[in-house]
C-alpha cells in the first residue's frame, strides 16, 4: 500500500487546514503522526476498521479524523490550529485488524506534509 499525502501549508494561528492521505489500496486502521523539529515522532489520530476514532489529547476537539472508503482516502481536519501544532505530517496504515496509537504498530508510511502554524 501506497500513501501520499497532501494539504500541508503555512497557517496563522486560530487558523484551518485540512490533510488528506490517498492510498493505493484498502485499509483497515490507519492515523496520523507528527514530528515537530527536534522532537521525537508522536501521535496525533487515529481510525479503526469501525470508524472508531481515537485521538492525543493535544488535538482532541480540535482535529477530526474520517475517511472515504470509496476513495481510500484519509483526512484530518485541523481546526483552532497552535504554533505547537507545527511539523511534518506522516499518514499511516496497519495491515490487521486491530487498531493502535502507537506508531511502532503500522506498516506502511506516506513521505509526509509539512504543516507550519504562526504566531
């Protein structure tokens, strides 16, 4: 499976943007991670088989995760956006079944999208 990400960009603070994440075949679980500079990789959300959502509390209530199955395409919607929130972007996907916020659990890997909030 194939993962290309888009919708990166440079945000003022307070601002939007929303991510998408096409990929070349079906999926079960996929997320999102992000790695801001100097700092290890972290997660951001994540959707199960079942829609279920899971997200860090650094983002909760402010990004949406969903999907299009019909288009295999993943988003993220980032709302009420933070200088913190600056970084690279990385789309995820598991093989199996069973869905993790951990970025050690997936499989395949986009090249990421770089997304930069000012103050």
């Amino acid at each position: 499976v194939q993962l290309v990400e888009s919708g990166g960009g440079l945000v003022q603070a307070g601002g939007s943007l929303r991510l998408s994440c096409a990929a070349s075949g079906r999926t079960f679980n996929m997320g999102w991670f992000r790695q801001a500079p100097g700092k290890e990789r972290e997660f951001v959300a994540a959707i199960a088989w079942s829609d279920r959502t899971y997200y860090s509390d650094s983002v909760k209530g402010r990004f949406s995760i969903s999907r299009d199955n019909a288009k295999n395409t993943l988003y993220l919607q980032m709302n009420s956006l933070k200088p913190e929130d600056t970084g690279i972007y990385y789309c995820a996907a598991k093989k199996d079944w069973l869905p993790s916020t951990s970025g050690h659990a997936y499989d395949y890997w986009g090249q990421g999208t770089l997304v930069t909030v000012s103050s």
